[in-house]
C-alpha cells in the first residue's frame, strides 16, 4: 500500500488490495443515485435494490480495511440514506453518529413539499475503541442570552434548574470559553469563492475538517474512494494526516492531485 497517493481505478478493486485493519478514518461522499447526468459523473446505479447490491462488496471490504480503532463516514442523501443505514446495520457492529448536514435552502420554491436541504452523514465503527476528540462550537445568540448571572470571579451562568417538586434549585451552569459540544445537526454553507474547483457536488473543506479532526490524529491514514474533487484528502495533509484517494474519474485525479501539489 503506497500511502499519499490517488488512485484512478475502481475502489472495489482497490480496497481488495489494501490489507486488512490498516485504515484509522475512511470518508466516502458515495454516488446518491439520482439519476442525474452531472458534467463529471453518472448518478444512476438503477433501482436502489440494485445500488445496494453494488455497494454491499465495497462496504464489506471496507469495514475489512478499517482499524478496530477506526470510523467510517458514508455521507449520502434522501434517494439512498434508508437503503444504505439498513445495509451498514447489517456489515458494521457499532452505529456511532446519523449526522445531518444543514445548507442553505433554494431560492425556487415549490408548491408540492418541502424544500430539501440536508445531506445524510452515517458514521459506524468496528469496536467501541472508535477514535473521539471531543470539539465545541460558538455559543448561540439565544444560548448565550441564558448565561445573565455574573459570580464573584466574573464568570457567567445561569440557574434555572427545579427539583421533583418544581422548587427552584441553585444549581450554577457556568459559560464554558470554548463554546458548546458539538451536536448531530451541522450547518455549513455550500462551497464558495476561491475554494471552488469547479468540480460537481464540491463538498466544503469546513465540514471534512470536522469529521477528521474529530475522528482521527496527526499521522493517522485517511482514506476516501469516491474522492471526487479531493476535499477529503486535501484537509486530511493540511491536517498532518497520511492519505489514500481512489475515483474512477480521470478529471476528479487531475483536480485532486492539482490540489494537493499546492499545500
């Protein structure tokens, strides 16, 4: 296995060459079976009877290739999501994380239901020894507002609570400087400005940094084989991470490679 490198091949018979329980963090923005023609891809894999039968050999060998210690994110949309979790119930023994990635809804509007706009992000492990960093987020304005009360060391906090018998409790809830825990709904906007490769279904760097920094450590092998337009893989070396890329488009290694040449 030759680390730091992008293949252009089929990731099926990539992963058959990866030995076994040698990956730490495997990302995968998987094709979501739209039936959409992109200018860089095919999203049709047919029925989604028939687009899981094409993924069972490839999400077998993955959970092959990953670390007891491993995580591994299959990010995917409405037309899959339920197919896809069933199926990954079934090869995976750990259900880690269903987090929903939120983006800024369309400007068209519709009459006949809802506006989408969530993507789908599973996360499973091999063992209950899964790698976690703990990250946090800004406060809110609307959380930050609960926080009115000021100690004696000006620290921050508020105390609200009630006991069985709904009489106040002063239990003191103090501000924490480095924000909140992280929660299962993320909200990044889509991919912008100088960021843009020009590549279909960009994801935004934002996000993989949440996902590696959360789920993996300096030096530790990232995989992705549906790299696309290397998103995954660029964070995974600014983050001092190893990497392994696989797409069977040409145009998705040249971007990929291009990017990676520039950090």
């Amino acid at each position: 296995m030759e680390l730091n490198k992008i293949y252009c091949m089929d990731n099926l018979e990539l992963l058959k060459q990866l030995d076994s329980e040698s990956i730490d963090l495997i990302y995968c923005d998987i094709l979501y079976n739209t039936g959409k023609k992109f200018k860089d891809y095919d999203d049709n894999l047919g029925t989604p009877q028939e687009a899981i039968e094409w993924y069972r050999p490839r999400l077998i060998e993955i959970k092959r290739v990953l670390k007891k210690t491993g995580s591994i994110f299959i990010h995917c949309d409405y037309n899959l999501s339920h197919y896809i979790k069933v199926e990954l119930d079934k090869i995976f023994p750990i259900f880690i994380n269903e987090i929903i990635w939120m983006y800024p809804k369309g400007i068209k509007n519709s009459t006949r239901r809802e506006i989408n706009n969530h993507d789908t992000i599973f996360r499973y492990g091999k063992s209950n020894y899964y790698t976690h960093n703990s990250l946090n987020e800004p406060y809110t304005k609307e959380q930050l507002e609960r926080y009115k009360y000021e100690d004696e060391n000006g620290r921050f906090y508020w105390d609200t609570r009630r006991d069985k018998d709904n009489n106040k409790v002063r239990v003191k809830v103090y501000l924490k400087k480095n924000g909140t825990p992280l929660g299962d709904v993320w909200y990044f906007n889509f991919v912008q400005g100088k960021e843009r490769v020009g590549y279909d279904t960009q994801k935004p760097k934002a996000l993989l940094e949440r996902i590696i920094k959360s789920s993996s450590n300096e030096g530790d092998i990232v995989a992705d084989f549906f790299c696309g337009s290397g998103t995954s893989l660029v964070v995974a070396k600014e983050l001092g991470r190893k990497y392994i890329g696989c797409d069977i488009n040409k145009r998705a290694i040249d971007i990929t490679n291009k990017r990676l040449d520039e950090i």
